[in-house]
C-alpha cells in the first residue's frame, strides 16, 4: 500500500481520537453532573457531545471516501487495518498502532456512557436490554 494511504488514514485516526478524547471528557462531566444531579448542567453536556459525534462521523466518512478511492486491493487491507488486523509491513505500524489505541478509548467512552446513560434513564436505557 502506498505510503500516502497510509499516512492520511493515520492522520484521520488522529483526528478521532483527539475527538474521542473530546468526548471522554464531556462523557466525564456528564457523570459529575448526573451524580450531583444538575440537570442544567446534564442538559447541556449531553446537547455539547453533538459535536464531537459529527465530527466522528466527519472523520469516519473521509476515511471511507480515501479507501473507496484507492485500488480495491489497497482499500481491503486499509478495511482490514481499520478493522483491527496486525501490520504485516513496517510501514503499517504506526497506522496499527492508532486503530489500537482508539479501540482503547472508544471502550472506556463506552463503558462510562453505559453507566451514565443507565443512571439517567434506568430501564428505559438503550443499555438496559443488552
């Protein structure tokens, strides 16, 4: 796979992840504010985590648009190191090693929106039949 690919996929899954970072950090308040139970503040925190979403699906798109664009071989290993598969070049490491570290960040975001999210709205969370 072209180094260009590469390097462009990584600095989009840069980008998620300083979003991600983002929206752990809103998902944190939000917990605060739903143990002290300030529903302005929760009201607010949960409308400010739009953003952050769009901006994942922003980033998520060009991603999808790069690997629609390359050769179909180039875009199934692209899909493949996105999806989570081990380098099998030096040159995919670094691209490897950020798919890692945001499926990291994306489960605590996860975890803690579960807990939040079941906090607020009991049995009627979208976590509740799960």
């Amino acid at each position: 796979m072209d180094a260009s690919v590469l390097l462009d996929a990584h600095v989009q899954l840069k980008r998620i992840y300083t979003v991600l970072n983002e929206c752990l950090d809103l998902t944190r308040q939000l917990a605060d504010a739903v143990d002290r139970r300030d529903e302005v503040a929760i009201q607010l925190l949960v409308s400010m985590r739009e953003e952050p979403v769009g901006k994942l699906r922003r980033a998520n798109t060009a991603l999808d648009f790069q690997r629609d664009a390359i050769d179909p071989e180039a875009g199934r290993r692209l899909s493949e190191l996105l999806k989570g598969a081990p380098p099998q070049e030096p040159a995919e490491e670094p691209l490897a090693k950020q798919v890692s570290m945001n499926a990291r960040l994306i489960q605590q975001v996860y975890e803690l929106d579960k807990i939040v999210n079941l906090k607020l709205n009991r049995e009627k969370s979208i976590y509740h039949a799960k």
